[in-house]
C-alpha cells in the first residue's frame, strides 16, 4: 500500500494515522499517534483450523521498553512475562472488538498492537483500541464498523476527552468508552465514588467523541479507495433447526418454568433432553435431511439445541418478565455474607454468597516494603493495595490443569481493585500495604461483583478504616428487536445467552467502578442509563445485607498482623542508616528483629509484632541521624580502647571518642586506667568536626546532668 498520512483535529490534540509504511505483510496496519505516543496496530487473517466452532481472535498488545527509552530490569535484560498493565490493555482492545465480528467467521484473526514510542502524557490504551479497528477495516476482514474509543475525565466540574496521565490522577474519573455507530459497545471506567448522573453524562460525552472518530475513519477509508467489507451472514439449512425446535420445544420450555431448579438440576434435565434427541437421531435413516446435514457438521446439532434453549429463555424473560429461577427482572438473588471465617493468623477474612455464587476474599497487611513495583511504562512506580483473582476448576464443577492467573482473572481482580481503591485510608492515615485475595469457591455469575463485597468484607474484618463499605452488582441485557428487558444480578445462564454484561460498583455515595462488555454491535444511551439506574437499588440492597454482619471496621488489627511504627528523618541522613552496601540497616533488623523500610523522603517505617522491638529500632535509627549539639549528655558504653583514647557508642548506631586528656581531671598515664571496655560512662559533646568526627568528654559534667541520664537509661533499657 501506498504511504498515506493523515491528521485529525480531535478535541484540541492531533491523532495522526499512517498505512502503507510499517508491517507491509500485515493484512492491515496503522501507525497510530497523539503527541509522543505512538503504537502499531496489526490486523492479519489465516486459514481456519479443522474443527473450530466458535470465533478464533486473538488479541496482543506489547510494551517494549525502549518506547519510554529504557533497558527492561532482570537478569536477561529484555522483555518478558507481559506485565498487568499490558494484560489489562489486550482486553480492552479485545472487548469492543470482538462483538463486530461476525460470529460464524472461522478464519483465525489475529490483532497485534505494539507501543513503539509513549511520552508521560499521552496514555496508548485508548489508541490502541481504534487502531484495531482502522487497521481491521484495512484488512479487508469481515467487520460491523468503525469503532472507535476515548478516555473521559473529570477534573473539577469539566469533562475532559483522553486526559493526560496527571490530570486522570488528579481527577475523579476515568473512563474508557468505545462504541460503533450502532451505540456504545464497551465501559471502563473507575470513579471517586461520582453519582450516576454524572457517570450518564460521562459516558454520552465520550461516545459523542467516538462518534467524531468514527466518521474520521469512514473518511479516511474513502480517501485510500478502500471499501468496507460489509457482512454477509451464511445462508443456513434450517432443517435441522425445525427438526429440533419440533422434537425439543415443550420439554425445554417445561425444564425453564421449572423455577425451584437450581443450576445443576436445570443442567441435567437439558442433557436428558438433549440425550434423547441424540438417540432419536442416531434411529434416521443416512439419507434423512437431517442425517445429511450433520454428517458434514458433527457439532452442529449441540450447538443447534443451544441456541433454540438461548432463544426460549430469551423469549419466556421478554414475553412473561420471569427468569429461569422465577425471579422478577429486578430481584437479587439470596445474600449471605459471615465475617472472620478463617482464624486471625490470616488478618481478615469475608465470605460472601449470593445465590449460587460464593466467593472467601482474605485480606493481608504488609509493610511498605511489600509494595508491587511496576515495571512497566507507565508513570505509577509502586502499588500499595493488590487485588488478586482466583477461580480454580470446582468453583463450577469441572476439572482442568490449574495454570497461572490468565486474562479473565487478571481483569477481575484489576476490576475489584478499581472499586475499592477510592475508599482505602490514605497512606500516611493507613501505611500498610493491603493485599486481598479472593477465592471463587461456586460460580454462577458475578463473581467479581462477588469479589469486591466479600473484599469490603475482609478488609473491614481486618480493621482497614475504609471511609465508606463497596457492593457491586451485575446486571444483564435481553435485547428482541425493539423489545429490551434488564435484568438485575445476573446468573451464569443469563450471562451466557445474553447479550450484556454491565457490572456497577460503588457506594451509598456514588459509583466506584463500571465495566460492560456486549456481544451485539452497540446500545443507545437511554438503555444504558437505565441499566446504570437499575443498579443502584440492588449494590444498596446488598450493602444493607453486608453491613448486618458487620457494620464498622473492626478497631483492632488482627494480633498477628505487623504493628507500624512511622516517623521522618532527615533525608540526608538516608545513607548513614541503610549504610554500605545495606550493612547498617540490616545490622539493625537482626539485632531487634522489626523490619524496616525508608522512603526517599526520609519516612521510615518500623514493623514488628512486637512493639518493644520495633521501639528499639526506632531508638537506634533516631539515635543515628539525631543532630548533636555541643554540651548534650549521654551515658555510653566503652567499645574500644586505643592508646590516645576510649571509642564510646552513646546513641545507638553512633559513636564519639574520648581523648586520653578528656577522661579525668587529672592526667591520666593509660587510658585503661580509667575505663575498660564495657563501661558505662556519662560522656558530654565537645564538638563535631568538618569531617563529622565526634568529640567527647567526661569533664565538667554536673552532677544533676550525670544522675539524668542515668535514670533515664534505667527507666529505657
């Protein structure tokens, strides 16, 4: 392809889109940038594979660090396990875009986008997201867009379109919305607990500016000659299908007006019906319609049976408003919800189980050393509170290898993260490191909803002082022609056979957190509205339920968790207490056992479960960098002798020395007449010197002084 390059005037800042010159192998690429930012976005299609089934699309996004002009840390020195950040991006390209693809393509598709350069202002996510879909339409692959997706914030009253990274943290909102002309497709978004009309205003104030994108698109596909490929579904044999809908139809409807089912019932009763189907089937003879059929597609009459079930459900939940459990389409689900469910060696514990879904979050305080550092390119270095996501095989009652986290756990627990990230105590209120970990022990949806009210849980069981408890809930989207039902908290059948998945989070004060991910091309705002509306009522309901079991964050820190001793220190004095090569700090930690860790602004912060140990660090550390003055008084200790003077250590960690003429008042032959090692002695500071050597004395000392410090040091041993 030709070289082509082309600016867009979006909202005060230019996106710059150029094809023709990078990846010329690619079955479509763009270089996408806004200021220093640029990313390279890839869209190629291979063959299909023998017996696939479902859409194979696979998403990547990399991080190279030399896009921020540095070397990777490890031994290798290059880029390895992708970190979070980069997990957390490849599903937000993968989200909006996987919903406009037709659902019956086989080929394999694969998108790649690549950050190549990144400043400290711009963020790629976003870019990345519309340099997939510019760069699929390049590629000629079967798509319902453009599609395209901006970043809101708010800071102060004003919505601002993709913020910079300082004004996103000084700001009360950020937001992701991608859309296609059909409505919105796809929210992201974490907030400082903002009302839902403000989170509604936000997200119709983004999908204006994705539509100013889209149309950009559509312009700059005209201008390349290039002509979308517009979908064209297969034409399908529909005999199988009425044979099927014939045979199926009352008994499948009686399994779902079978409310008092639980899941796994539900699910028998659906195989029984389907085993007969399969039975009577296997009885036709080889050259009946329907033999026919299957025997060039062996899978499609299970997926046939699928989708006539997807369509009675959908049909019973918008003909009569009942869902498969009998529950009206706002009702939630039965909520239980215990508190100290493990023993306080672990330092909090919640259990939270709504219907069928139960999920044992455990919370754990470190200290700050125990903080993530954030190798990536991104301008956070640390993360002091940590969500983890579990959901191990038995939680739906299958079994599988058990792997390392995957992208669906990681997002679940960024999610959970997002949400009660607005609520945590400040860090100089609260200096723990907070890390929460939540075991998905039953799933039958919204288990990451599940996650953060089992978190609220745990953590206040822990004593964290949140300024307010989170709930969350799911709710579900039933769309038939014009006719939408919403549904609140949705279970695993509903998510699966329908067609949104839209989880809010937040407080009695407002939303924290919003995720909603489609699998049809898009949703106007006024459904979306009432979905985010709909929601608030039901986190209400389940906060109530939560805070019956525990109403307060409990006052004390479980016995087992580290007790924080915090103070400042000069920041010049850094050095002198970690000393060389770690020496003096680490001489520190084994002579009191407490931990300790400095900040490059001088805060030190001590753990010990005990706190007399961690008061002796303490002392050490500020007996180091206190600042002398000549004429204070201290008893010391003798540690060395050498022939013009005594060495004594009369602060921990710091030493002065007693010159032979300054022991006595009279001359002294030996200095080991005097004193010997071990002594103790009241020594007074002569001076410090240029080279920070100290001087001392035992003379003119006064004996209120001396008799002081003695009974100082018997009252501090």
């Amino acid at each position: 392809m030709q070289d082509f390059d082309k600016s867009i005037s979006f909202d005060g800042r230019d996106i710059r889109l150029r094809t023709g010159l990078l990846a010329p192998q690619a079955g479509g690429s763009v270089l996408i940038q806004s200021g220093d930012t640029a990313v390279l976005v890839t869209a190629t299609t291979g063959p299909g594979r023998e017996g696939i089934d479902f859409l194979p699309l696979l998403v990547d996004y990399e991080e190279r660090m030399y896009a921020g002009g540095r070397i990777p840390g490890g031994f290798l020195r290059r880029e390895g396990r992708p970190p979070e950040k980069a997990t957390l991006t490849c599903r937000l390209i993968d989200r909006p875009m996987r919903p406009l693809f037709p659902q019956w393509i086989r080929d394999d598709i694969q998108i790649v986008a690549t950050t190549l350069s990144m400043d400290e202002r711009v963020p790629p996510d976003v870019l990345a997201v519309t340099g997939a879909s510019f760069a699929t339409l390049l590629a000629g692959i079967p798509f319902y867009g453009p599609m395209a997706a901006v970043r809101v914030g708010l800071v102060g009253d004003d919505f601002i379109i993709n913020p910079t990274y300082a004004e996103i943290e000084a700001g009360d909102l950020d937001l992701v919305v991608a859309g296609s002309t059909a409505g919105v497709i796809m929210v992201e978004a974490g907030a400082n607990q903002l009302p839902e009309q403000d989170v509604i205003e936000a997200i119709e104030f983004g999908y204006e500016a994705v539509q100013d994108l889209i149309r950009a698109q559509s312009k700059l596909l005209a201008e390349l000659g290039i002509e979308p490929v517009i979908p064209e579904p297969p034409t399908v044999d529909p005999t199988l299908g009425d044979f099927i809908a014939e045979k199926c139809r009352t008994a499948i409807q009686g399994v779902l007006k079978q409310h008092d089912l639980g899941k796994a019932a539900r699910d028998k009763a659906l195989d029984a019906i389907k085993d007969e189907l399969v039975a009577e089937v296997a009885t036709l003879p080889e050259d009946n319609p329907v033999q026919v059929q299957l025997a060039g597609a062996p899978k499609a009459l299970g997926n046939t049976f699928k989708d006539l079930t997807k369509t009675l459900m959908r049909q019973q939940i918008v003909d009569e408003g009942i869902r498969v459990d009998g529950r009206s389409l706002d009702q939630v689900r039965p909520i239980s919800c215990q508190v100290g469910t493990l023993p306080k060696r672990v330092h909090g514990s919640g259990l939270f189980q709504r219907g069928l879904t139960q999920v044992l979050s455990v919370a754990t305080l470190g200290t700050p050393g125990d903080a993530q550092e954030m190798d990536d390119l991104h301008p956070d270095s640390q993360k002091r509170y940590l969500h983890h996501y579990n959901m191990p095989p038995y939680s739906v009652g299958e079994t599988r290898p058990m792997r390392s986290p995957g992208r669906r756990e990681v997002g679940h627990g960024a999610l959970a993260e997002r949400a009660i990230v607005p609520v945590l105590p400040h860090q100089q209120e609260f200096p723990y490191v907070i890390r929460v970990v939540s075991e998905v022990l039953s799933s039958n949806g919204s288990t990451s909803m599940g996650s953060v009210c089992g978190s609220t849980l745990a953590l206040m069981d822990a004593g964290v002082p949140l300024r307010k408890p989170v709930s969350g809930a799911a709710m579900g989207l039933i769309q038939e022609g014009d006719e939408v039902r919403i549904l609140t908290d949705i279970q695993g059948i509903e998510d699966f056979l329908g067609d949104m998945d839209f989880k809010v989070a937040g407080t009695d004060g407002g939303i924290t957190a919003l995720q909603m991910d489609m699998k049809i091309h898009g949703l106007p705002m006024d459904v979306i509205a009432k979905a985010i509306n709909q929601a608030r009522p039901a986190r209400l309901h389940i906060l109530e339920k939560m805070l019956a079991t525990l109403d307060r964050p409990r006052e004390e820190l479980s016995p087992y968790a580290p007790r924080l001793v915090t103070f400042r220190i000069d920041p010049d004095m850094i050095g002198m207490v970690i000393g060389p090569g770690g020496k003096t700090i680490k001489g520190i930690t084994e002579q009191t056992g407490a931990k300790v860790d400095i900040e490059d602004d001088g805060t030190v912060t001590i753990a010990s479960m005990d706190s007399a140990k961690a008061k002796r660090a303490q002392m050490m550390i500020e007996g180091m960098t206190k600042k002398l003055n000549a004429g204070d008084v201290y008893l010391g200790r003798v540690t060395r002798i050498i022939p013009i003077g005594a060495f004594v250590e009369f602060l921990p960690g710091k030493e002065g020395m007693i010159h032979i003429s300054q022991l006595a008042d009279y001359r002294v032959g030996k200095v080991e007449d005097e004193v010997a090692v071990g002594d103790s002695v009241v020594v007074k500071v002569r001076e410090v010197d240029n080279k920070g050597r100290i001087n001392l004395t035992r003379l003119n000392i006064h004996p209120d002084e001396a008799a002081a410090v003695r009974a100082a040091a018997t009252a501090n041993p």
